[in-house]
C-alpha cells in the first residue's frame, strides 16, 4: 500500500491513492490557445485601447474629457436614440419571424428538404449585407425598380402612398433581410434540443398542445429566443456599410455620425467619433454579456 503512495519519478505527475493526478501547471494546453490570444491581443483587445486613447484627444492633440461631454449633445443622443430604436425594431420582428420559420422546419413537419434548403439560404443571406445587399433593395424597391414598376402598372404608386426606401421603415425591410436568417440559424439547435420525451409525457399526463407549449416549451425557449434577439439587436447595431449606401449617410444613426466625424468635411472631430464609437463598444459589450448570460441558462435544458 506504502508503494502506491508516493512521487512518481519519472514524471511531474503525484500519485494519490493509486490514481495518477496530473501536476497543476502544464505548458501544452496553454500552446493550443496561444494563437488565440494573440489574436485577441491584435485584434480586439488592441484596436479598443488605441480607441479609448483616441477618443480623449482633442482637436488640438491634447488629452481632454470634452469628446465624452459632448455625448449628452441632442445630435449625439439623436443617433443613438435612432440606432437603438431600429435595432429593438428590426430585433424583434427578425427574432419573431425568423422563430415561426425555425419552428415550422423544426417541429412543424415541413419536408427534410425543404429544411436543408432553409438552413443554406439563411446561411447565405445572413452574410449578404453592405453594399450588395443596399443595391439589390434599390434595384428592386426603389423609385425606379422593378416591383415600384410592377406596383404602377397595377395602378399603385407605392411613393405617392406614403412607402420610401429610404425611411426608417425602408431601412427596417433592409436590416430584416439578414435579421431573420440569423434568427433561424441560432434558434434550430435550440429548437431541435427540445425533447420528445417532455412532450410525450404532458401528452399522457392529459396535456394539450397549447398547455405543452405555454407551461414547458416556451419556458425552456424563452432564454434562448431572448438571447438570440439580444444578438440580433448588436447584429443591427453595428450595422454601417448598408445603412450608408441605401441612405447616402443622410439618416441619423450613430455609426454614420462616427464617419461623419472621422471622415468628413463638415463636421470633422476624429476625438468625437472615436468616443462614440466607445459608447457602441459599452453597448455591445452589455448587449454581449445578457447573451451570455441568457445562452448559458438555456443549456441547462437543451443538454
């Protein structure tokens, strides 16, 4: 017994009760993440420092908190205020519409096919943003496109009713186009983690369907479907390449302010646009940590 008690020579290892315990530090693991790290380090971690840097110089290169005073400005509070309402917008009408899409070739017994035909679009059309994605909506819904021409040959101006591209509420039909996808892509698994077992049992304790999805399926969903809109509002927060090449930077959003400010010839304050672009980062950042949050509640379910 004495024997199985010891150090083991020819390793780091002890040896407790005749079970190998591996020592407390080891190199290899922490070779694996290293360019992981790195990565971080250059591309995440690095870039956010010289940004708070940035957003304390001002005009004259001098450190000064003036950039984050202006932040209570009626412009600067107007773009955010803009920003956070067609992300809430486009969040939870994407999140909505895009869990009734999920649920139909999840459960809804739609065909395999036209499950995986799903699934290769949304991947797809989640990533078709920016430019393209701004041109093909001009080309299609705007003044001249095809379905405004469509519309007037039906005796419909779509213009002269009140509906324009390049509103919020066109703006919204844009962002939805990669909103939704995202939705379908993230809420499947969860979806498809639900299990038979629950359902057949609410069946045999006398369950209706209603009752099933009311008393434990959308308890069990619910931290899911929040934190997936949760994603979807930073996925359209974020958003700047589209909004800017349907609306030519005129609408009010903070990103088109942050390139306003870094890039223009009017209202040029590089120390301004980098200081809201650090209050994006707080918000992302916070937008991130209810994701978290939320998505590790849900597992405890859907293992």
């Amino acid at each position: 017994m004495n024997s199985s008690i010891g150090t083991d020579t020819r390793s780091n290892n002890k040896i407790v009760g005749g079970a190998r315990r591996p020592s407390r530090f080891q190199i290899g693991p922490w070779l694996g993440v290293l360019p992981f790290f790195i990565f971080s380090a250059m591309f995440l971690i690095g870039p956010t420092l010289i940004l708070g840097y940035r957003s304390l110089e001002g005009t004259d290169g001098a450190l000064t908190l003036d950039n984050y005073r202006q932040l209570t400005s009626e412009s600067v509070l107007s773009a955010y205020g803009m920003s956070i309402r067609i992300s809430l917008t486009t969040a939870i009408l994407g999140g909505l519409i895009g869990f009734l899409i999920a649920w139909a070739v999840s459960i809804g017994g739609l065909p395999r096919p036209f499950r995986s035909l799903t699934t290769t679009f949304s991947g797809v059309a989640s990533n078709f943003a920016g430019v393209p994605l701004a041109a093909a909506y001009i080309f299609t819904l705007g003044r001249v496109g095809v379905v405004t021409a469509l519309f007037k040959l039906l005796g419909v101006d779509l213009y002269r009713s009140g509906f324009s591209l390049y509103s919020f509420l066109g703006l919204t039909l844009v962002y939805l186009y990669f909103q939704i996808p995202l939705m379908v892509l993230v809420i499947l698994p969860a979806l498809d983690g639900l299990k038979r077992e629950w359902r057949e049992a609410a069946e045999n304790l006398g369950a209706t369907p209603n009752q099933y999805w009311r008393d434990i399926a959308f308890p069990v969903l619910t931290p899911s479907i929040l934190g997936t809109m949760i994603l979807l509002f930073g996925n359209a927060f974020g958003a700047h390449a589209t909004a800017y090449a349907l609306t030519g930077g005129l609408f009010n959003l903070a990103t088109l302010l942050i390139g306003q400010q870094i890039s223009g010839d009017v209202l040029h304050n590089p120390g301004l646009g980098y200081a809201v672009a650090m209050g994006m980062v707080v918000i992302m950042a916070l937008s991130i940590l209810v994701y978290s949050i939320l998505q590790r509640r849900s597992e405890r379910w859907l293992r």
